[in-house]
C-alpha cells in the first residue's frame, strides 16, 4: 500500500487554523507520526481530503509538504553492513536490532 507523509508547518499565532488542521486531518483518517507529521492512506477515501488540509494552512500562513512513499519501501528489511566502513553507521539502530548488525 502506498501512502503520503505529510509535514505540516503552522505559525504560532493561528490556533484556529491549528485546530481547523489538527480536525481536517482526523477527519481523513490520518494517523499522527511524530509533532507535526501525519500520514495518510493515499488512495481516494483518504487522499482526497489533502488538498483541503493543504488549503486550511495556506490561510494561516503555514505550509503542508506532501511525500509520497511506496510501500514496498516501508516494509523493506534493513541493510547488513558489508565492511567495516558500514559499521558506524550502526549506531542509529536500535539496540534490539544492532546486536544482529554486529560484524564477526
């Protein structure tokens, strides 16, 4: 399944259109991520209701930056390290998943 992140940026001093966002985006099925990232099914049901939550923060001098992603690429399995010049790069992972990283 496919789907959009959306990054939304609002000013400080809007609330309503915090809000106005914050209701849109519950009102498409939208699933909060992390403090202002949500993402969205992106088939017809869902989809069609970014243009609007893209339109509510325009109002309010914000921006909503739409990524779609495949979901093929969500559900990929992580990277093993080939060589030693990989292996500081392990150090993001989390420690339940590093220690099936560690080289031999």
């Amino acid at each position: 399944m496919d789907w959009l992140v959306l990054v939304v940026r609002l000013t400080g001093a809007a609330s309503r259109t915090r809000v106005g966002v914050w209701w849109e985006l519950r009102k498409i099925g939208a699933a909060p991520v992390v403090s202002s990232v949500w993402t969205v099914p992106d088939t017809p049901p869902f989809s069609d209701g970014v243009p609007k939550v893209v339109e509510l923060a325009d109002r309010g001098c914000g921006s909503v930056l739409v990524l779609p992603t495949r979901g093929s690429e969500l559900n990929r399995p992580l990277p093993q390290p080939h060589s030693q010049a990989h292996a500081p790069y392990c150090y993001c992972l989390p420690r339940f998943v590093r220690r099936d990283f560690e080289l031999r």
